[in-house]
C-alpha cells in the first residue's frame, strides 16, 4: 500500500520486515530492487538484484538487468 501510495522509505520498511521473516522471498527482493532505483540507490538497487539472483539463479540468465543496474551504481565500465 505504502509503494502505491508512493511511500517509497515506508514500502521499503514493509519489506524489511517482510524479509525478516522470509529472508529467501526472491519477489520480495526484486521489489527492493526496483524501489531502491527509483529511489536513485544504484548500489542498493543492485545489491537487493544480486540477492534475488542468488535465489532464483533464472531470474536473469543473460545478466542485463544486473549490468543496467551496475551501470547505475558505479557508472560506465573503461
């Protein structure tokens, strides 16, 4: 409700303890992810995607949603 509402420090807080009882509740994660990046924390947003992929190794078999969010965190590769 706190993510529609646009609460998005609040949703994150749902999800915290969301995660705390189901830490390996891969959708949980991947909704962490996506909040974080609208919330401009790249490596927060990558972190959470890390975790959602150690739990669903499918999730993201090419890796383009991983590097898209690497970008974001630590910028452009050299």
């Amino acid at each position: 409700m706190r993510l529609a509402a646009g609460d998005l420090k609040g949703a994150i807080a749902d999800l915290g303890e969301s995660l705390g009882r189901d830490p390996s509740d891969a959708a949980a994660w991947i909704l962490l992810s996506t909040i974080e990046e609208r919330r401009n924390d790249g490596r927060a947003a990558l972190q959470a995607w890390e975790k959602a992929m150690s739990l669903n190794p499918m999730l993201d078999k090419t890796h383009k949603r991983q590097e898209q969010l690497r970008v974001k965190a630590f910028g452009q590769p050299t």
